[in-house]
C-alpha cells in the first residue's frame, strides 16, 4: 500500500491511468448529457431543470472534494507523507472551480425559479463559506514558502473547515430553507422521477471521474514541482551559473 | 422560444461550466509543460556540466 504512495511509482501509475480515466470521463459526459436533454422537462421546473444535470453533480463534487482533502489533512498531520501534501494542495483548486460552478448555476436556476439569484438561506450560504475556505486554502499555500510548513497550516485549516460539510449536508432540514432538502442521497429512497434521475447519476459519475483525471494530474504536477525546486537547489548548491534562470519554471508556488 | 422561455439562463449555465471545466484542464496542462520543460533545461544543463 505505501508502495503505492511513493511519488516516483505515483507518476508511473499516473502515466498509465490517465488515459483509460480521460476515456471514460469523455464517454460517461457524451452519455450524460445525451440523457439530459432527451430526459422529459419537470411539469413545474420547465427546461431549467436542465441546469439539475449539472449543478447537483458539481454540488456533491464541492463537499467530496473537500472531503478528500481533510482525509489527506490527515495524512499531513498523522503520517506526514510528503503525497498526502501533494493531494492537499492540488485538491483546493479543483473544489473552488466545482464550488464555483455550483453557486453561479444555482444562481441561474433560482432567477427563474424563485424570483432570485440570491438569498441568504442556509445552505446557500454554508456553500458560500465553502467556497471562501478553497479561496483562504489556496491563498495558505501561497503564503508560505516553506512546503511542509505550509501543509501542516494548510491541514490544521481544512480539519477546522470540514465542520462545514455536515452544516452544509443538514442545513435544509435544520433550518427552514428556500432550498430543497435533500432528494437523491435520502431516508426512504430518492424523490425524483427514475427518467431525471438516471441523467443525473450519470453526470454525477462523469463530474466524479473528471475529478479524478485532474486530481491526479495536479498531483502529478506537485511532485514535479517539488523535484524541480530541489534540483535547483542543489544545481545552485553546485554553484551552476544556470540555475536562478532554470529555477523560472513552473507557474504556481 | 415562446415553449422554453428560459432557455437563456439553461445556456447560460452550461456556458459557465464549459468554460469553468476547460479553465481547470488547461491550468494543469500549461502548468505540467512549464514543469517538464523546467525539468528538461535543468537536466540538459546537468548533462552539459557533466561532459566539460
């Protein structure tokens, strides 16, 4: 298992799983959205319930990636294993850009819908704080120089922010909401009929998988990242004249 | 149109999440060929140190 987590076979495996991953991402979207549009139009909604397909899927997405990231918080603090860092970091990115996707096309469904892009309703703002913790994760990690001191800053944060995920989970049935309480992941079976709710699976599988891909890559490019900066490091040590200017690549800290 | 009448904000949403999508692939493609690139040079210099 720790095998697995070394960065060296990580690429190797890397290499090998990402275009079987890409192929089903593209497949899973291609069928997915095909079931989207030929699924029946909801008898109140009309066709806004199109933007269902794709904003439940980068919903759960926000959550499930920040849960990734607390489960590789952990691996910070507990075991400091350098991937753990890796999986942190390049997670933070990909759950602002979901997060991101999930306000605005819920804004773009509530215009219609309620008369609004926006109230102050619980869960529409626990997202919202969500999406402000990605936001100060990676704003963390930029901050600090030093990687393992910004890891174990950027892992005692993100324990601290996973209290959100519940708040975020149980907010339409603690409070009273002008969102929807839950009506998939449920007590007593999904709500939905089986016609919008297969799309919708579907997509959530593709959205998942697409996760994966980029997850995976970024990882990728963390480790490379990290080479990149110790060999200049000891090409500086060496005293090689190339270095400050080789030390240029790369595009994020 | 009078049959779909918002349509607009439906486009709208997918637009959006297109573009979200593509922004995030393309970041972590630009970023990897910095990367290797970065890599590359400083192998490449590696190399030429070694043979004087």
């Amino acid at each position: 298992m720790w095998n697995f987590a070394s960065p060296s076979v990580f690429i190797s495996l890397t290499r090998r799983a990402l275009p079987w991953l890409w192929l089903a991402t593209a497949v899973l979207f291609a069928v997915g959205l095909w079931m989207s549009f030929a699924a029946p139009l909801d008898y109140q909604q009309g066709v806004t319930v199109k933007i269902m397909y794709i904003h439940v899927p980068a919903a759960w997405l926000s959550t499930f990636v920040y849960g990734v990231m607390t489960l590789a918080s952990l691996g910070t603090l507990v075991w400091r294993h350098p991937l753990a860092d890796a999986a942190q970091k390049s997670a933070a990115p990909l759950g602002a850009g979901f997060t991101f996707i999930c306000l605005v096309t819920g804004s773009l469904w509530g215009k219609p819908m309620w008369g609004t892009y926006w109230v102050w309703d619980a869960r529409l703002t626990s997202v919202l704080v969500l999406f402000i913790l990605y936001l100060g994760l990676i704003a963390l990690w930029r901050s600090i120089e030093d990687p393992g001191r910004a890891a174990r800053a950027a892992a005692i944060l993100t324990l601290v922010g996973c209290v959100n995920l519940p708040i975020i989970k149980f907010s339409v049935d603690w409070w009273n909401t002008l969102h929807q309480p839950a009506s998939v992941f449920r007590l007593g079976g999904p709500t939905i009929a089986p016609e919008l709710l297969w799309p919708l699976l579907v997509m959530a599988l593709a959205f998942t998988l697409l996760f994966l891909a980029l997850h995976l890559m970024a990882i990728r490019n963390e480790i490379l990242r990290r080479r990149l900066a110790r060999l200049t490091m000891i090409a500086a040590a060496e005293g090689d004249s190339l270095a400050p200017r080789l030390a240029t690549g790369g595009s994020r800290a | 149109m009078m049959a779909l009448p918002h349509i607009g904000f439906v486009v709208a949403a997918y637009a959006l999440a297109a573009l979200v999508v593509a922004g995030m692939i393309a970041s972590i493609l630009w970023d990897y060929r910095a990367l290797s690139a970065g890599l590359a040079r400083l192998e490449a210099a590696r190399g030429e140190k070694d043979e004087r």
